[in-house]
C-alpha cells in the first residue's frame, strides 16, 4: 500500500479525468479518497478549487458539483482541477471542525504527514495538488450563524505584486465585496500555506445561515466572471444583483472593526449587511437572560462605516464577535 498521498488516476491526460487524493491511513482512521475532478486543455492557467473546507459551509461543495457540470462545454485552454469537499468528515457532521480530532482544517496547513487526520488531509492537498496549480479559489460561507454579504477575500500579503494581482482576482468575481481583512488568526490558514509558494489565492465567503438558490445564483455569476477573467472560459463578465443593486466595493476590516459582546445573552441584529452607518448608530441589543432585571445592552458602530458581517440572532458568551465593519480600501503605495 502507498502511505504517501497520491492521486490514483493520471491528471495529467488531456481532457476530463476523474479519480481521487487518497490522503494516507493513520491511528485514528483508514485511508480517506477525495473526489477529484480535472479538465485539461492545453497550455493556460492552471485553477484549483476547493469547497468543503469548513464542514458546516455547504455552498462551496454545492458550486463545485455545478461548475463541473458546465465547465467542459466552456473552458477553452489551461487546466481546472475541481476538489468539491477538502474535509469530508467534517461535512458529513455538519460541523467547522473535524470531529475525530477537533481541529480546524483551515488553522493546520501545510499540514502534517505523520499527523491527525486533519494535518494529513491538509499534507495532501499541500504537497500533491497545490505544487499543481498558480491560482486557488477556495470556497467559503462564513458559517450557519452570520449573515455576510457574498464576497472574495484576502489577507494582507506582504509582497506587493501578489498583493495587487491577489485583489484584481478577487476583484474579477464582482461580486458585492471585495475585502481585504486583517486580522491576527491567521496561522496555519491555507490561503498563507499558497501565497508563501507566490499563488494568487482567493476565498469566497458565500453568505452564510442556510443555503438559498439566489445566494447561490449569485456565488455562481461570481465564480464564472473569475474564470472569464482568467481566460479559461469566454463570455462578458457582469455584476450579479444583491439586495436588488448591482455593484461592487472593495473594502478592508482591522482586529478593530470586530464588535463584541459585553455580556452573555441573546443578540438581536438592528441592521443589515451593507448598511452604511454612522458613530453611534445602533448595530444591535444584547438581551442579557441571567437576570429579570438586567439592562439591555446597546451595540453601537464605533465610526462611518460599512456593516460587512452580522450575527444571525444567537445566544453569545461575553467577549464573543456580534457583528464586523468595513471601510473602503486604502491603496498603500
């Protein structure tokens, strides 16, 4: 038995090829067989895409599954290699993190050999399908608990091409937002694991709460405007329409644009995602539940900004992210 990981079908044959990343057995589990899809046309660029990073985000597996089903009628050159589900004992539990080893797959690349099912999952996408590609789309929803509006994400890269070609990518989705967020859990992410190779990588958050056919129609327009951006398919790119606009902004959030809860209780949203709003306006109520006689608490916008995430209405422990704003991107020279 091969107890590295590998692919078990030749990705590199022209046209579709359908086979598996078989990510090796260890001590808590056999051997996994990822679900690879591959559409090689000649010379271009080369794609990877990837859903199913989180487990309870279940738009970016369900896009995957239909990109493979118009992509061989309109791609024209390069190669577009398609892996629906990145975790898929997370997404069989419906839950962010694996459940045999309680680890976040995005929090643990490159990823370890001799590691967790987790650390070897991402050992095998790092070490057998990332070397493959130039250019990553990895599929996001920012979880079942957040409204968030449709948006292609990076982090800030400390080189400043890739930073530049990293934003005209995202760009190229058109979709609502474009953001560029900094903060400071970034360890381990996947997105860092490329762009420490020089890869242009991209993540989609896709929303969030349940999955709905207009939020996908729109994730859909905005992953085939990315391919007509890199010249793998043809057509005219458009803006796909949210909350009856069609647009898009480019934004950025810092650790100070998060918005905490000061206590435990039930938040109750008082806005919505892409509301523009002022000092002081109300963002949402805190409903501590300890107490009849506790106050409601007042969450407010710090200053002039964009409404970027909202918490869904859930119960919070105190100190906990209630909602996240946003402000136009400032190009740094």
């Amino acid at each position: 038995m091969n107890e590295v990981p590998h692919l078990d079908f030749d990705i590199e044959a022209h046209g579709i090829s359908r086979g598996h990343l078989i990510v090796p057995k260890g001590a808590d589990c056999d051997p996994l067989a990822l679900p690879i899809f591959s559409l090689n046309q000649g010379e271009g660029p080369r794609l990877l895409v990837t859903g199913g990073n989180h487990g309870n985000e279940l738009e970016g597996p369900i896009l995957a599954r239909r990109l493979i089903k118009w992509l061989p009628e309109a791609q024209t050159c390069g190669r577009v290699i398609v892996l629906p589900v990145l975790n898929p004992l997370a997404v069989q539990a419906w839950s962010r993190n694996t459940p045999l080893d309680g680890l976040n797959l995005n929090r643990v690349f490159p990823g370890r050999a001799d590691g967790s099912v987790t650390e070897r999952i991402a050992d095998a996408v790092s070490r057998v399908l990332l070397p493959m590609a130039d250019t990553v789309f990895d599929l996001h929803s920012f979880g079942p608990t957040w409204y968030f509006p449709p948006a292609a994400v990076t982090h800030p890269i400390a080189n400043p091409d890739l930073m530049a070609r990293t934003v005209r990518m995202a760009e190229a989705f058109r979709l609502p937002v474009t953001l560029v967020w900094q903060h400071d859990d970034t360890a381990g992410m996947f997105d860092v694991t490329a762009q420490n190779q020089g890869k242009v990588f991209v993540c989609t958050e896709f929303g969030g709460g349940t999955v709905g056919a207009d939020n996908l129609a729109i994730y859909e327009a905005g992953l085939r405007n990315a391919l007509m951006a890199l010249g793998l398919v043809e057509g005219k790119a458009e803006y796909p329409t949210f909350r009856h606009r069609s647009f898009g902004q480019t934004l950025e959030t810092h650790p100070s644009d998060e918005l905490k809860s000061p206590a435990s209780g039930i938040f109750e949203p008082r806005c919505s995602v892409m509301d523009e709003v002022k000092e002081g306006d109300l963002i949402g109520i805190l409903h501590p539940m300890d107490s009849l006689s506790s106050e409601d608490i007042d969450i407010r916008a710090p200053g002039t900004s964009t409404v970027l995430a909202i918490s869904s209405g859930v119960h919070v422990d105190a100190n906990t992210a209630v909602a996240f704003v946003a402000r136009p991107l400032k190009v740094r020279q």
